[in-house]
C-alpha cells in the first residue's frame, strides 16, 4: 500500500518494486506516508483482502 502523495517514498517507487518483487501487488491509495491514518477502514479492507480469511 503506498500513498500517492508520499514525500518520503514516492509512489514511483512502489510501482518499479512491484513490478520486480515475485507475486506483488501495489495498492497506490490517497495520502500520504501513512494512508492508514486517514482511511482507517480502506486501508484494513485492502489488508483484510491480501490476508485473506484467517
């Protein structure tokens, strides 16, 4: 998960690593460093749904 305003880690980057990292996936949500504190629930639902059931 990487926000698109991120200052620190640019979503750029993100994209490049997953497109180089065996099975991954990039979520690129709104916000910045830490999506999660602005999404809380998004964010959980895209975890919920790579976690899978449990």
């Amino acid at each position: 998960m990487c926000g698109s305003d991120d200052r620190f880690q640019a979503p750029a980057a993100g994209r490049h690593a997953a497109t180089v990292l065996a099975d991954a996936e990039l979520a690129e949500v709104a916000g910045g460093h830490h999506p999660w504190w602005g999404d809380p629930a998004g964010s959980t639902g895209l975890l919920a749904g790579y976690l899978g059931p449990s």
